[in-house]
C-alpha cells in the first residue's frame, strides 16, 4: 500500500520525504522490521521507540512514525503525529482493510472470567457455524493454527493482523480478551465491535493504573466508543457488579444495553440455580421466555460466565437452541479450575485466581464439595499491585483448612517479602505454611492430602514459566502436579 493512501485517512502533524513510497509492512519492534516497512515509534514505560530508529534503518524501513519533530537524516520517508500508539492503530486498520469489519467481532474485558467467557462464546459461534477465531490470555486461534499467547490483548497492529489472518483462514467472527492495559494504550482503537461484555470489576493492576476509578475509566472506554463504527453494536453488562450497574447509566453509551445476572433487575435473569459437583444450571428468564441452562463447569462463578456468553451470542443472532446446546458441552479453560486426575481418594485443581475476589469464588466453590480439608498453595506476582496480597492472605486464612505461601512470578522482589505481605491478611488463628520454592510448596500439599481432602493450587493456572530477577525458567503447576502424583503413585 502507497503510504499517500495510509495518511489520506490517518491523522499527523506532517510529513518529510516520499509519500508514493510502498510501504510492505507495520512494525512497532525495531527487530521485526523488514524491507520497506513502516516503523512506529512508540514511546514506553521505560524506552522510548525513538531510540530504535537507527536500528530499524538498518534492517530496511522506508517510513518512520514518531511523535518526536527531528529525525535522522537518511533518504526515508518521516512522518510526524500527536500520539504514535493512536497513529499505529489508525495506520494498522487502514493498511490491512478494516477487518474486523468484515467479521462477528465479540470483545470481553472485567477483571475476572475472561478468559471462561471467551472459551464458552466461541463455542457456541462453533455451533452456529460462525467459524470463530480468538485472542486472548491462553492462546490465539486463526483457522486451525493455535500459537501462543504473547499478551491478553496483542498491540493494535498485532491484533490487525491477526483478523486479517482469520478473514484469509475463512473465520467469520472472533473472540477477543480486551484488557484494561489494551483500553489505555489505545490497542483495540478503531475496532468495529458487535458486542462488548463486561464482567466485573474487582481489586487488580493498581500497579499501573494507581485507582479504582482509573481501572474503571479504562475498561469504559470499550463500552463509550462502541457503536461508533458501522454496526448496530450491544453492551451485554453485569447487573450484579456494582461497577457494571454504573457503566449501564453512563451517559456516553451508545450501543443497546443487554443486563445479565442473579438479581433482581437484569435483564436476563439466572433463576432456579442449582450448583452441583459436576456443573450448575439455571433457568435464565428474559423478556423473550424461559430458557433452562446447563453448565458442565463447577461454581456460581462459572454459571455467571456462562449467563454472559448466552446474552453475548443470542445478541449476535445465534439461535437459543443452539446456544443451550453449545453450554451444555464441557469446555476445557486451561488452568481454570482444571482438575488433574489422581487415584488416590482426594482431588487436585489448578487455577489462574490471583485476585482475592477470584480465589474466593473458587476456594468457596471447592468448600461445597470437600468432606475432607482445603489445602491451598497460592503466593502474588512481584512488581504488581501489593494492596491485594494481605486480601488474598485474609481469604486463604477464612476459607482454607491448611494454606501454604510460596513464590508466584516473584519477578524483581524478593519473594519471602511479598509472603510476609501476605501473610499481613491472615488472622491470629491461622499463621499458614511458608515455602519458598514453589515446586516443593507443591509437593507439600500432596504429601499432607488424605482421603476426601480437596488442594487448589492457585494463582499461575495456564502458565508455563516463571519469572525472577528477569529470567524464566519453564514451570506449569499442572506437569508439576502430575509428575509429583506419578511418583506417588508408582
């Protein structure tokens, strides 16, 4: 594409040098760039991209981007704009065709059940023969292809990409995880969204967005520009969070508003719940009749994730029948509450919950169904938000028989301080086990288990490595778990 057509539609403050030039490709990464590319650079938490510039002459861009006024004085074509990561999103939509115009496009955000949510809705699009693909915390899938997930929400020109990839692979809709990091880097700017689901808001990220009202602020800003593009678009919210009852009154909303939730006033209502051992259902009442539901996934939690997907599909248009049907199926979330076989009379499940609301709603999930003792393994990710380690302290202390403290991504702390943290939240009762090395944390857990007890290990869910002091190393608490049970078991 000529970069003459690019900036016909994208915003800057001007231009030096060819704008006939041909531009073969968008990079933000110096190293990825390639012959001819257009090279954004953005400016970050701790490089500025414009320090890479001369890199990515080297490896043969033809189009810079940069906030900045000077440039380098090589025969290229300069380009100057208000804000780059806008200016890439923008240059990205227009450069691979406005996609997500062309496909279903289901965006999900909210501090817990993402992931659950997005899984359960591209289910159901399966049904209904809408061949999705999806983005998210676990992995990307295009067509067939499933590559690991770099990030929750991929930068703006990734996330282009990507549904220029699905359109090619023959998807006609898709599922993304939308974050509140992607909402104030501009990342999902200029996508065309039929739905936005917003599942709730709890304690989380105030590392980087410092409050509350900032973490909100971000995730309103999917809902205020939804309905902006060319689709009759649908905000589907969670009645029952109290944050989601503010956002359905904002009053720069201007797509439809759909309520889901157990409480009085939403618009499609979970009544009847019944939460069993192998799966909840519910009957879902709503303007439109009664529905009863089925959900192979344990937990009202997971009940209340799966209300979002039925709203979010049916106002995509797909059938009730085929929505009923579709929930019905067991859907396998890595790491959600994923249980690892053993045979020796007690369970074992690993989870992503590194909230305390999430490790509550799971450990009170677990709670219904042990006749033995909860024994949790948990620890919190350095460099993140500390507010919530004693909270998470205070829930293992309240809900767990035996908690022990280890390391998570301890990252750039040292992990036997964030523990103390934690360790902050427990009452006097309740002082919890504290071993360092996660592995052996683990290990521990097993060897206390007896018959009818339940162990959670909880907190890294999908993950397969962990962080510190800047090196990974691999770890999956689910291959640790089963190589510690094989032992056991012989």
């Amino acid at each position: 594409m000529k970069l003459s057509d690019i900036l016909i539609k994208v915003s800057h403050l001007g231009v030096r040098g060819n704008t006939d030039r041909v531009v073969s490709g968008l990079a933000y990464d110096s190293r990825k760039v390639t012959a001819d590319s257009l090279f954004v650079a953005i400016p970050g938490a701790k490089h500025d991209g414009f320090e890479y510039i001369e890199d990515a002459l080297k490896h043969g861009a033809g189009v810079i981007v940069s906030p900045h006024g000077r440039f380098p004085n090589r025969d290229v074509t300069h380009v100057q704009v208000a804000d780059a990561r806008r200016a890439l999103a923008d240059m990205a939509d227009v450069f691979y065709g406005h996609p997500s115009g062309k496909l279903k496009v289901v965006g999900i955000t909210g501090t817990n059940g993402k992931t659950t949510t997005a899984f359960m809705v591209r289910d159901i699009l399966k049904a209904a023969d809408l061949t999705p693909g999806l983005m998210g915390t676990v992995q990307y899938e295009i067509g067939s292809r499933i590559l690991p997930a770099t990030r929750t929400t991929p930068e703006s020109s990734d996330i282009q990409c990507y549904f220029d990839q699905m359109l090619h692979a023959g998807c006609r809709s898709a599922v993304m995880e939308v974050s509140s990091h992607a909402l104030e880097q501009d990342r999902v700017r200029g996508l065309d969204f039929d739905v936005a689901v917003f599942s709730n808001l709890t304690l989380d990220h105030l590392d980087y967005h410092e409050t509350m009202e900032r973490y909100y602020g971000a995730k309103r800003r999917l809902f205020t520009s939804l309905g902006g593009g060319s689709k009759k678009a649908v905000a589907v919210i969670n009645h029952d969070d109290a944050w989601g009852r503010r956002l359905m009154s904002e009053p720069g909303l201007q797509a439809g508003v759909l309520t889901f939730g157990f409480e009085e006033g939403a618009l499609f209502r979970a009544v009847d719940v019944v939460i069993g051992p192998t799966g909840s259902e519910c009957t879902i009442r709503s303007p439109t009749g009664e529905s009863r539901v089925h959900i192979p996934l344990l937990g009202r939690f997971n009940l209340q994730n799966g209300l979002a997907a039925y709203v979010a599909t049916r106002a995509l248009g797909v059938d009730n029948d085929t929505v009923i049907r579709a929930l019905a199926l067991r859907v396998a979330v890595p790491g959600r509450l994923e249980e690892i076989a053993t045979r020796r009379g007690w369970r074992v499940f690993v989870d992503y919950a590194h909230t305390d609301d999430a490790l509550a709603n799971v450990l009170e999930t677990l709670r219904r169904f042990t006749p033995g003792r909860l024994i949790v393994v948990f620890g919190c990710g350095g460099n993140r938000d500390p507010s919530k380690r004693p909270l998470m302290g205070a829930v293992a202390s309240r809900l767990a028989d035996i908690a022990i403290l280890t390391s998570d991504n301890p990252r750039d702390e040292a992990p036997l301080a964030i523990i103390d943290q934690i360790r902050a939240g427990f009452d006097d009762r309740t002082h919890g086990e504290v071993v360092e090395d996660r592995a052996s944390a683990i290990t521990m857990a097993l060897s206390l288990a007896r018959e009818g007890d339940v162990i959670l290990v909880a907190g890294k869910g999908h993950e397969t490595t962990q962080e510190c002091r800047g090196a990974y190393s691999l770890f999956d608490d689910r291959q640790v778990v089963r190589t510690l049970l094989q032992r056991m078991e012989g």
